[in-house]
C-alpha cells in the first residue's frame, strides 16, 4: 500500500493507495467516528462492493447504515440531497456519526456535500471507485451540487478525514468511464509534470488496459500532484485554478448536452483540446505541443471535437461557470507541456477557436 498526506493543518489527512483495500477493517476503524457510519452509494456500485466495507465497518465495531442514490450526472442535484438528509435523520444520526461516500465522483461530491451541511459539518470518508474520482474528485474537498445553469455551483469546501483507493475497484469499470478518468490524468501531466505526461504517452496502451501497475503510478502521481496543489491553496484562490485546464469549455458542454449525455471525463478532454488550441493561438505553446496533447486524447479514444454549437451558446454557459468573476471568464491556458496560467482572453480570441472546431 502507499500512502500520502495531504497537508492542511489540523485538517490534514492521508491518501492510501492499494488492493484489497476495502476488506481492511483496521483501515477504516482508524478513520471512523462515532457509532454509526453512513454508506452513501448507487445501486452498481452497491452491488459490487458494499457488502465488503459493510463488513469492513461492522467489524470495526460500527453500526451501518445504507443510503442508496440514484446513478447518474442527472442527479446531482438537491433532490438528490434531500434523500441522504432524509436517511441520516431517520437512522438518527449525530455530530459523531460518519458518512463513508463509496462510488464515483457524482457519489463523494454529494456525500461530501452532505457532510458538510450536516449539523453544519460531520466527518466523511472518501472511497473511490472510478479512475476519475481516484485521480481527481475524492482530493481536495470540493463538494456540491449541479445547477441546470452551471455545473457544482453550489457546495462547499469540506476536506474529508481519508481517502481510500483500492486500485482493484477498476477492474470492474466499464471501457468509456476508465477513459474519462485518464483525462484527468493527462491534465496532470499537462499543467504540472512534463515528465509524467511523456510518461503517459509511452505507457498508453498500459493504461488503456488498465493493468495495475501502471494504473497505481498514474494514480499515485495525479494524487501527488493535486495534493500539493491543495496544501498551497485549498480554496482556490490561486494555483489551484490551474487543475480547471480544459474545465471551462467542458463544463459548457456538459451543461449544454445536459448532464450524464457525455460524462465529465469526456467533456473535459474535449475541452483540454481546445484549450491546448486556445494556448497555440495566443502564442504560449508550439503547435507540437498542441498536436501532443490532441493525438493522446484520440488516443483514449475519448472526443476531441465539441458539438457544433452556435458561439453564442458557448459563451452564455461559459459566463455561468463558477470560475467567472464580474462576468469576467479566466481561461486556463499551458505555457509548455507541464506548466500552465491563468488569462483573461478577450472574446474574439474564444470565438475564434470555437469557430474553428465547427461551432456557428
């Protein structure tokens, strides 16, 4: 098992990557508090692994409580929310309960979310089971909700007290969903590591396999990445800024396709793509680099053209990213492959390389 340690103060917690991570009751007494914990989850991921950090908590001497969502993009929202407000009172939960979020990124931002709210803060556990929340979501403390205007508009900061990453849960992850977490890898390797982004090129057919070896080291950089990132700026005020490198575009189409018709993963290596486009156009990056970071998004086999919208759309869902201020859109663009800044462009600089990818 490795492990690290997100370094925030008192609210400092670590990252363990491994297998069989979920069957490993000490590993979780550990981190639990209270005497009830709260397994916030989805039906798939309910039937495939529930049952074992059940056992895991149960063990630890814990008495566990189930709350199943529904699955998709579609539903993160506050009815959804609602549900595990309604579960954790019901069950009579308290200040010292735990809710242990199991799934995907849709699963641990609305837990976390949960957790945060909850009597105006309970602690919560992150155990990831997609590429994209191992790498991405489960780190860091972003929590929240989608709004049919804008995507996690409303939420709040809220570290949780571990993270737990059994590398295995992979194994079970449809093709489309592995890939969508692979994006979030590149963005690593794009706006922090040259050297772990070649890494990526030359072990792509690994990673498109998902064999393990090469998934715990893309797992465990990422992880390393973004901690650091965290620890210098956990509230997104600076440098942290530079993990939204293709988010603004992405956000827009998946506001505008509607939530769950591409997932995030999908729609952020889309706009990665654009945004390394974006980069070219001002002058900051060589049009091989830009080339670079296309061609290994094609070769992910996730969508490198955007749909073929008219520019006005674009921009209207742009303008509701949360990322705007005054207005006022700040774009994330590479300086090189591994480094990477925030601009103010002017309009006609977006509308151009819209333009250029098909939209009207």
């Amino acid at each position: 098992m490795k492990n690290l340690q997100v370094n925030l103060a008192d609210r400092s917690y670590p990252i363990y990557i491994g297998e069989n991570l979920l069957q490993d009751s000490n590993l979780l007494g550990k981190h639990v508090t209270g005497h009830i914990s709260f397994i916030i989850t989805n039906p798939t991921i309910e039937s495939l692994y529930a049952h074992q950090v059940e056992s895991s908590l149960l063990k630890a001497g814990q008495k566990v409580v189930r709350i199943v969502l529904p699955e998709g993009e579609e539903f993160k929202n506050w009815e959804t929310l609602q549900l595990i407000f309604d579960g954790l009172l019901n069950a009579g939960a308290d200040r010292k309960s735990t809710i242990v979020a199991l799934g995907g990124g849709v699963i641990g931002d609305m837990a976390g979310f949960a957790a945060a709210s909850f009597m105006r803060g309970i602690s919560f556990i992150q155990i990831p089971t997609t590429l994209l929340s191992q790498v991405d979501s489960s780190v860091g403390g972003k929590t929240g909700i989608n709004h049919p205007m804008g995507k996690n508009m409303i939420g709040a900061f809220h570290q949780p007290v571990a993270v737990i990453t059994d590398l295995l849960t992979l194994k079970t992850l449809p093709a489309k969903e592995l890939a969508a977490g692979l994006a979030e890898v590149v963005k690593h390797g794009a706006i922090a590591d040259a050297a772990f982004f070649t890494w990526i090129e030359a072990h792509i057919n690994e990673l498109n396999a998902c064999e393990i070896p090469a998934m715990e080291h893309a797992v465990l950089r990422s992880c390393e990445i973004k901690s650091a990132v965290v620890a210098a700026d956990e509230k997104e005020t600076g440098i942290r800024a530079h993990l939204n490198f293709g988010h603004t575009f992405g956000h827009a189409i998946e506001a505008g396709m509607g939530y769950g018709n591409w997932l995030h993963g999908e729609a952020v290596g889309c706009g990665m793509v654009i945004a390394a486009k974006l980069s070219e156009q001002l002058g900051y990056i060589s049009t091989k680099d830009a080339t670079r970071l296309t061609q290994i998004i094609r070769s992910l086999h996730l969508p490198t053209t955007p749909p073929p919208w008219p520019v006005t759309t674009y921009m209207d869902f742009m303008s509701h990213d949360k990322k705007a201020e005054l207005g006022n859109i700040k774009y994330i663009v590479l300086n090189s492959i591994g480094q990477a800044s925030v601009r103010q462009v002017p309009d006609q600089d977006i509308i151009d390389v819209l333009r250029s990818f098909g939209a009207t």
